[in-house]
C-alpha cells in the first residue's frame, strides 16, 4: 500500500495593522424640537459662562473665586476654606442629579448640557458656517491643497482658536478679577500663571471640540463605561423601534409596505448622518450613544415625507417596547424605587444645604492658648494668654466683644471689645486672670464667647484650658 505524504498547508499572508485609525465624522446639519432643545443649552450654559464673571456685587466681581485671598465670593454669600464642606456637598448633589437623570433619560446631560458636547456644536457650527455643510466639507478634505482650501482651514482655526482663547480668558476670570484680568492682557502684563491657565484651557477647548470631538466621548469619558449601571428597563433611551422599522429598504412614497413586505426604515441613512458619533441606531443602544436625539429629529422628518407615523426612533423604554406601553404608561414607570431613591436622598441633602446656608452665623472663632507658662502674679492670681482668630464673613465691618467663663471668677484683662473689617479676619490677642483659690491645680476647662455689638443673636461658643500650677 503506497503512502502519500500529506500535503503541506502554507497559509496566506495577510497584512494586517494593529491600529486603525479612527474615521473623520462628518455630522449633517439639522433643525428639529430636540435640536432647538440643543442650541437653547448652548445659549443658556454660555451665556451663564461667559456672562457672570462680568457681574458686579457690592462693588466687587459677584463670582470670584479668590485663591491668594482664600476667599470665594458667590453673590452675596463669601466663603472660606473652613467652608470646605460645602464644596463636598455641592459634588454630592451633582453625582445624584447626575445619577436621577441618568435613570429617567439615559445620557440626557451628555446630549444637552457636558460641556464637551456644547463647544463641540459651537465649533462644528463655525466650521459649517466656513466650509460648507457636511457634502462641501467631505469634497476639500478629499481635495488637494489649493489658495481656496487653505484660506477657508486658516479662517476656520482662527475662528477656534479665537473662540479657545475667550473661553481661557473668561476661565481665568473665575479666579482672577476678569476686568484686571482684561487690562492686563491689553497692557501685555498678564503674570505667568495667568498666561499658562490661559492658554492651557483655550488649548483644551480647541483641541476637545475642534479636533477630538466624539473621541472624548468614546474613549476619555468614563461615564460612557459605567452608564449602563444606572439603566433598567425603564430608563429612556434614545431606540429604534425593529418591529415597525425592519425588515428595511428603499421604496417610493406610494408604495404600499405589505405588498413589499417593507417595514417603516427606508435605509436612508440620514439617522447615521446626524450622528455626532458616528453610530448606527439602528444596530442597537451603543455605549457611544450620547442621547442628543439629532436621529429622532431627522427620522421624524423623514416619516413626515413619506406620510408615514413618526417616532421609529424614539425616546422610550425596554418595557414599552416589549409591552406596547402608552406614553402615559411610560411616564407612569419614571417613579419606581430607584428614582423615587434618588430622588429622596437629593431633596434632602438639598434642603438641608439651604436651611444651613440660611442659618449659617456670618461670624467663625478659633481659640488658641499660648505656648508659654502661665504666669503667677504677685497677689497669687494666675495669668493664661489666648489668641482668637475672628472671621468676620459678612461683607460688611463690625465690632465684636468677649465674655469667659468656665470657672468662677475668670476675667478678661485686656480689651473685651474689638472690630473685624469686612470679610476679614483678625488675630486678638487675650489675657484671662482667674483670682487665687479659684479653680483646681492643673487643667481647667474655660468658655469664651464671642457676641456682635449691634446683633446679639450672632454669638459663637468655644472652649479651650485653663492651666493652674500645682
């Protein structure tokens, strides 16, 4: 029996990089309810920006946030580092609003108000205002360098950059007093860090929406990787409804769908077109999904020409796909327990926030006892020296007077009464003297109090020891 030898398999080579780079998008201009939505955070966030560092509040910036200083005004309220807490708690309450929307919308701040997606619809909106729309911008980026290309990418990155830098300054102008801030700049006596942050941020700003754009989405954003764990099947999302749309394909408007066994998608890939990141909502809810609903608005049009329902894509629910659920259906599922949570925990930590804001004493005392011995006088009295820090937190000076107590006979011997200027803080230096045979040898408990002038209901309370030689 004569044995073949077996064939030798030499498999093809085949080149393939193991990095592709990502594909240009070119989002098609649209106009539409969710895209009016869009444009109106544009203009409300910006203007917030943009604007309220330019707002004056007794005779200063009304939102300054004072680092030399350490002080940080907001409006009528000034704020010290002592008032850390209230940062915390301001990034508390924006986590949980972030988690209530993210459980009732899906990605609905992402699509209306990140700040990433806002200066990336102004900047695309420069770039179509320059270019062209999506056909004209696709045909010069395909065509070779000419006078025509190269002014309109010149006009185009100096409007970015322009854009960048006011958007630096204005940063900048939260920490640094903007109309200083703005003589400096035309004098060309900006200091070096005011430079740096300057540039650091407009650079970010150009390099984020004008370049990166749905990269940051996709890649840098983190919240894209753990939305998911705030979604349930009553969260709405932005879906393409399969059951009506498929099986899809183009048709005329008169053709009659069940003769051509059609669903509602006429695959005109307009709703890929309008994304800003490229997806394909047809394909399923993708992480990449930013929730900006520019699919709906141009789906819904599309339905309008063909006279058919709008809606194939939609905002809904899981369940509502599943059970035919009504709007009111729909809605009636936004309270269950996980909002209803979250929605509990942020009322409270924000009525809490405002009740100890209002409440909060315009007066802060720090008691610190000298470092030195207490001194025994020649009558047999004993002598201990304190230091009060006193911040006065109102923009306003006022006089203050201190009282101790503790022990019986204490007295201050030094001046009880004193002024803070506004919004200041004043180091008073305090000599106690408690009579021979008061107290007990060694370490005594001792009350100051520190009581307005003029309004005796602002008075603060610390303690501090008193030493008695043994």
């Amino acid at each position: 029996m004569e044995i073949k030898p077996l064939k030798q398999y030499s498999p093809k080579e085949v080149d393939q990089s193991l990095f592709e780079t990502g594909k240009k998008i070119y989002p098609r201009a649209l106009s539409g309810w969710f895209a009016t939505w869009r444009w109106t955070m544009v203009w409300l966030t910006q203007i917030t920006f943009y604007g309220t560092t330019w707002l004056t509040w007794n005779n200063r910036q009304a939102v300054l946030f004072d680092l030399v200083a350490r002080k940080f005004y907001i409006f009528g309220m000034v704020f010290w580092p002592q008032d850390f807490i209230y940062l915390a708690v301001l990034l508390v309450i924006a986590a949980l609003s972030l988690f209530l929307f993210t459980a009732v919308a899906g990605r609905v701040f992402c699509g209306y108000a990140c700040p990433q997606t806002v200066y990336t619809q102004i900047f695309m909106w420069i770039e179509r205002k320059i270019e062209g729309d999506r056909a004209k911008r696709m045909r010069i980026d395909d065509a070779a360098m000419s006078p025509r290309k190269f002014i309109l990418k010149t006009a185009k990155h100096a409007a970015w950059i322009a854009v960048a830098l006011w958007t630096g300054f204005t940063f900048v102008g939260y920490f640094t007093p903007i109309r200083t801030l703005a003589a400096e700049v035309v004098s060309f006596d900006l200091g070096p860090w005011q430079i740096f942050w300057i540039l650091f941020y407009g650079f970010a700003t150009y390099g984020n929406a004008g370049w990166m754009r749905e990269q940051v989405c996709k890649y840098m954003c983190p919240y894209a990787r753990f939305q998911s764990a705030m979604f349930d099947k009553d969260t709405l999302t932005v879906t393409y409804d399969g059951q009506r749309g498929e099986p899809r394909g183009s048709r005329s408007k008169q053709a009659d769908l069940s003769t051509l066994n059609l669903g509602s998608c006429i695959n005109c890939t307009l709703c890929v077109q309008v994304c800003p990141t490229g997806i394909d909502i047809r394909n399923g809810l993708q992480y990449e999904c930013i929730g900006c609903a520019a699919c709906i608005d141009v789906c819904d049009q599309v339905m309008d020409k063909m006279h058919y329902p709008r809606g194939l894509i939609r905002y809904t629910t899981e369940h509502a796909l599943v059970e035919n659920l009504s709007k009111r259906g729909i809605w009636g599922r936004v309270l269950r327990p996980r909002t209803l949570i979250y929605s509990g925990i942020l009322g409270s930590i924000i009525l809490i926030t405002a009740l100890s804001l209002a409440m909060r004493l315009p007066l802060k005392v720090d008691v610190l006892r000298d470092r030195g011995m207490p001194r025994i006088m020649e009558d047999g009295s004993v002598h201990n020296v304190y230091r009060l820090q006193v911040m006065n937190t109102e923009e306003a000076p006022h006089r203050y007077t201190i009282e101790v107590g503790g022990i019986p006979g204490a007295e201050i011997i030094s001046d009880n009464s004193f002024a803070v200027p506004a919004a200041s803080t004043t180091a008073v230096p305090v000599r106690v003297r408690v009579a021979l045979g008061q107290g007990e040898p060694g370490s005594n408990k001792i009350i100051f109090t520190v009581q307005d002038h003029d309004d005796k209901r602002v008075s603060v309370t610390e303690k501090a020891v008193f030493l008695i030689p043994r």
